[in-house]
C-alpha cells in the first residue's frame, strides 16, 4: 500500500497476511494508531493506541503469536 494513499485517508489500513498457526493477518492505521488482529478463526479484534514502532516488532516478530501474548493481548485496550 502506498503510504501516501494512507495519509489522505485514514481509514486505510496496511495490513499484512501472516505465516502463523494462529494469526491470520495483521493491520495497523498509522493516523489513529488503531491495530486489527485477524485470526484463523475468522475472529478480528481492534486495539487502541498502540504505537508504529510495536506495529513493526509485531510484523517482524519470529513469532506472531508470542509477541501477541506477551507485548499486545493484555497491554493495549481491546474494541
């Protein structure tokens, strides 16, 4: 996604499919720091205020899950 089309509207989410045994996606919003978790489930949950830089630890993590457990699940506020 173009980082500028995100700019202009801030509904657009970037978001990236994931390689996990219980992640399937994940999305961020930069402009409202809005994170979006989808699961193989077909679950998705929102998080609040959760800053650009856990975004890209989370994208680049060697675990999606774990970091999900240990740096997202009970830190960040849950829509």
């Amino acid at each position: 996604m173009n980082p500028e089309t995100e700019e202009k509207n801030p509904g657009i989410f970037k978001r990236t499919s994931v390689n996990s045994s219980t992640l399937r996606s994940i999305g961020y919003n930069t402009e409202r720091k809005l994170l979006e978790v989808e699961f193989l489930t077909g679950d998705t949950y929102s998080y609040n205020d959760v800053p650009s830089d856990v975004y890209l630890r989370f994208i680049a993590a060697e675990s999606y899950t774990t970091f999900f457990n240990d740096c997202i699940r009970n830190k960040y506020k849950k829509n």
